[in-house]
C-alpha cells in the first residue's frame, strides 16, 4: 500500500481545518512536529507525527520539523540526529524546512524587551520556591511579587544584565504581568526565561538566558507560519497564554488545536521512564526491541507501514484512552502475515535419526514461501537428510489424548518431507529425550498420504547436516501489568517490570536457504511466530528478533 493513502484520516482536526479554509481564515495549511531533543521518539510521537505530516500531505500543504531546544540541560546531538532519522522512517518528509527553537533565541530576546517596555513583563527576584509560595492554589488567586511594579528601565536594565552573565543561576527570572488571581494557573504571571549558564548544543556559551517553553513554541510556530499547531490535551490550559503572548507581540498567530496522546497497555510512553530504563539497565539500550521507541519497533520487525497503519486505525480523539497493545500487534501480524516469506526453524532442537533412510543420501523438497497467499507460486528447496532436528515440544513420551505429534509408535508428517512413525526413545541421565530414532513411509515423499491412512499432525524439521546455527532472541513484554504506571505504594513503575521479557536461545537450527538473508529480513518460522534478523548477525551466526507470536489474541476478543 501507498502509505500516502494510510494518511487521511476524517478527523475533528480537519473539520476545524475545512472551516478555517472556507472562511478564508488560514488559505491553506502548515503544521509542524515539535520534539524536544532530550530523548529518542516513541510510537506516541509516532502518532503526532503521522498526524501532523498526514494533514499537511492530505491538503496539499507543508510539514516541518522543528526542534524545541529550549532546555540545555538534558538536549544532546546524539538526540537531535536520532530523531531526524526516525521521522525520516517514518515517512514524513519536512523538505527544507528542519528549525531549530534556538534560531529564534535572538528575536526571542527582542520581543521580550517589547513585552517589558510596553509594561507586559517584569524581571522578578524572588525565588523559585517564593514564586511557587506565591502563584497560589486552584482555589486561592495569586499573590503579587514585590517586584513586579518595576519600572521598564529598571527591568530593562536588569533582564539586560541577566542576558550579559551578571547573575548566578537561579537568581531572577523574566515573567510575565497577566493575573495573579486569574483562576488558569497557567496566566499567574509565568516565567518568560530563566538564568542558566550552561552551554547549548547548538549556540554554544552564547545565551546564559533560555526561553520557557510556552514562551518560545507560540512564537516559533507564529515566526514560520504555522496555520494549525497541534498539541496533546495537556497543553489545552496553556492555550490562552498561547493566543495571549500572540496578541501583546501583535504578530501573525497560529491556531493551537489540541488532541488525545497515545497511551499503550504494558507500556510506559514518557522519554523520562524511557531514559530511565536505558540508565538503569532494564535494557540494552534505546533500540532494543522491547522498547516502544521508533527504533525499538524497527528492530522488533515494524516496517513504516506497520506504524502508518496503526495510527490510522487509532484516528484521533479529544478524549484521553489507553489503547491495547494488542491492537498493535494485530496491526503488525496483519502485515507480516501478508508478506512475510515462510521459513523453518527449529528453536528448541530434539535430534530425530531416521533409521531406515540411506546414510549419504540427501533429497530436496520443494515447497511454497508463501502458502497463505495462493496466488504468489513462489517456492524455495528445503534438503532432507537421514538426521534431522524438531522442535523438543513437538515430542513426548507419554502424550495426553488428541496430541497429534511424535511420540512413541505414533506417526506424523514431517512437512514437505515424509511421513515417520517414533520407534525408540534415548533419554538422558535425568530422563529427557535426547534422541529419536523413527522410520520413514518411501511412499509418502513430498508429504502426500500415500493410501487412506490419517495423519494429523505435521511438524516442521531441518536437516542436521546442512542447519544453519543461530541465535534467537525470544521477546515478552517488559511489563506484566497493564498500567505500569499503578505501582505499590513506595514504589514506581519499575516495580512492575517483567523478569523474564527476554531469553536468549543460543543453539536455534534453521533451514540454509537463511543464510542469504538482510539484516531486516522478516519470516514467518512456520508454527512458532515472525522473526527479524537483527543487526548483532555475524556471517557465522544471525541472531533472529521474535517479532510477534502467531496467535492473535486481538482478533480472539473481537470475535
Ligand atoms: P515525553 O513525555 O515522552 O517526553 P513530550 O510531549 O514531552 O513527551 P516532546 O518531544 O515535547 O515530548 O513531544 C513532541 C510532540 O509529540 C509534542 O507535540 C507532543 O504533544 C507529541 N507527543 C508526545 N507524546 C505523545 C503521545 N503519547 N501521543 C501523541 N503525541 C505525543
Ligand atoms: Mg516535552
């Protein structure tokens, strides 16, 4: 599928678009993605992310990316490639139109000195527990700080100084003169920019004085003519100081539209609680393939086109839910399903010798890659030989009723091979199979059923002497609760962490034909679920990413 085509969603955003593009009050439509480099994205910035490049795609308008580098403190390089790359993944395409928040530090700088001559800010010398004291509660107004009758030359002369480095951190801060009994706590005189001499990834030691958030977004968006700047639903109370910082400035103002952020079960969805997990060795990085970060996905197996869809199928709200990650997986499951080439891998191996076929004799066997999807003929050849591997759960000693693979005097088809019936069991010294010796039906060749006899199981197999050894990295949620966030008391989300979300089988056996395979490669391992291969392959060892199971327990629920 085009993925241009999986970008239009009928939404109440564009609703509000098709009204403003009526009557006339934006002629036509600009939008931006605004991250903060101070982490790597996760597939809720995913959802803003084929939100905001899908609208302007969809009314033939633009998308930027800007960088909200406002806080020098936490924002890294390392940040800002990382995100570049994975909206480009993603498929958002912001042309010649990457900004930065720090490219307006100047102008920034200017419009605040207009704030303080025209009366509308004031350089305040309490400090920062003294201007919590003093904002208030939701039920009590504000209290007025002592120092906000300044006049414009006093502060003038003040912010001036706390621009040229003479204050120590901490000291003042510029704010704005709105209301401090107004009931939105968001227009008690808010804090404009602060004092911090600390340096900057992109303007260096230039500024020791950064913009706040709510004083620089309004603005950027405004200085690149963002028509719809759309935000998740904890910026709707920030909304009037957005349009009110518009006004004072007199300049060309944005329309600030807030929607729903995306919430996943087992999942936690903040870069903080990311980093967190990076920090502190819950994984093995930004990119493991537990981790919903972009990269995270991409290593698991999602393609761009997984993650188009999926937020597709989620549309967008004004009403905060949590999605069920399994919606997220049946979106995936659909995808590979489709698509992805039929393998056979032998995870777990159980050493089966065939005792009546010939020692040196080999056989190949053709079979279909795509057997889900009748139109595509495509085949590969799989060799047969008198040593093979199964699966160890596909064996055992004693079954319980209606279990329809080997065990001792019962048959099963070997897929696309033959039929063989279990004739001695050699266990190990704790009792485990470790060796099956079975006898093959000549006239079953190619799986068929050479008279009217049933078989009912099949069970893939690869041939010993020509398995490719392999790692494979068996993936479980990282979290064993739905909302991780519902901790003990005392303790926080890392207290649900799931212990056993990785294992690692060193000894997995698979069949030759994936030695040629890419690093992104995915398969269906007939029976056991989607594979990836990871980027930790050497060409003597891949290492294959269980993406996702075969069992969709989505479309169970649905049912
Ligand atoms: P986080 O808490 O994960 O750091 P953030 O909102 O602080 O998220 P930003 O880099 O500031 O991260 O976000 C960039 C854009 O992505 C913002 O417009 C934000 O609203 C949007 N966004 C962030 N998280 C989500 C989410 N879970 N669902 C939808 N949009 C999101
Ligand atoms: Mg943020």
């Amino acid at each position: 599928m085009d993925i241009s085509e999986t970008t239009t969603p009928g939404n109440f955003i564009r609703s509000i678009i098709d009204e403003h593009l009526q009557n006339g009050r934006y002629p036509h439509v600009h939008t931006r993605f605004p991250p903060e480099p101070n982490g790597y994205l996760h597939i809720g910035h995913a959802k803003s992310i084929c939100l905001n490049s899908g609208i302007a795609q969809a009314y033939g308008g633009k998308f930027n990316l800007r960088f909200d580098d406002t806080n020098p403190l936490k924002e890294e390089q390392e940040f800002i490639d990382a995100i570049m790359e994975d909206v480009q993944w993603l498929g958002a395409d912001w042309e010649d139109r990457l900004f930065y928040a720090s490219d307006y530090f100047q102008q920034l700088y200017e419009w605040a000195i207009q704030l303080i001559n025209d009366g509308k800010a004031y350089v305040d010398d309490l400090t920062a527990e003294e201007i919590r004291a003093y904002r208030g509660t939701l039920t009590e107004p504000g209290k007025n700080s002592p120092y906000r009758d300044r006049s414009a030359a006093e502060n003038l002369d003040f912010f001036e100084r706390m621009k040229n480095g003479e204050f120590p951190d901490g000291s003042r801060v510029l704010r704005a003169k709105i209301d401090m009994a107004s009931p939105n706590m968001n227009l008690r005189d808010p804090v404009l920019y602060r004092i911090l001499h600390a340096e900057h990834p992109r303007t260096g030691g230039e500024w020791c004085i950064y913009p706040m958030y709510d004083w620089a977004h309004g603005q950027s968006d405004s200085i690149e003519g963002i028509t719809h700047s759309i935000c998740t639903l904890e910026f709707e109370d920030h909304r009037p100081l957005y349009d009110w910082f518009i006004q004072q400035l007199g300049i060309y103002a944005p329309q600030q539209i807030e929607f729903a952020r995306l919430n996943l079960t087992y999942t936690v969805m903040s870069k903080r609680k990311l980093r967190r997990l990076v920090e502190e060795g819950y994984v093995n990085g930004w990119d493991d393939p537990r981790m919903p970060t972009i990269r995270g996905l991409r290593r698991r197996g999602y393609t761009t086109a997984t993650i188009r869809n999926f937020c597709e199928v989620i549309g967008v709200s004004k009403a905060n839910s949590t999605v069920d990650v399994e919606l997220l997986e049946h979106v995936l499951r659909d995808d590979l399903n489709a698509h992805a080439p039929r393998a056979m891998a032998v995870i777990r191996p159980l050493k089966v010798v065939i005792t009546n076929y010939p020692a040196n004799m080999v056989e190949e066997f053709e079979v279909p890659t795509h057997p889900q999807d009748k139109t595509n003929p495509e085949t590969r050849v799989v060799p047969f030989s008198r040593e093979i591997y199964i699966e160890q759960d596909d064996f055992m000693d004693n079954p319980p009723g209606k279990y329809y693979r080997l065990a001792p005097g019962q048959e099963v088809r070997l897929l696309g091979a033959y039929y063989v019936t279990a004739d001695k069991t050699i266990h190990d010294a704790d009792g485990n199979p470790v060796e099956i010796h079975c006898t093959y039906d000549p006239a079953s060749r190619g799986g068929q059923t050479p008279d009217g006899r049933k078989v009912k199981g099949t069970i893939h197999w690869v041939s010993a002497q020509h398995a490719l050894d392999a790692e494979v990295r068996l993936y479980d949620r990282l979290f064993t609760t739905p909302n991780p966030e519902e901790a003990p008391e005392g303790e926080d989300f890392t207290a649900n962490m799931n212990p056993n979300s990785l294992e690692v089988v060193r000894s997995a056996k698979l069949e030759p034909n994936l030695a040629g395979t890419a690093v992104g490669d995915r398969f269906q391992f007939m029976r056991q679920g989607y594979f990836v291969k990871d980027q930790d392959s050497t060409p003597e060892k891949p290492v294959f990413n269980l993406t996702v199971g075969l069992r969709d327990t989505w479309a169970k629920m649905q049912q």
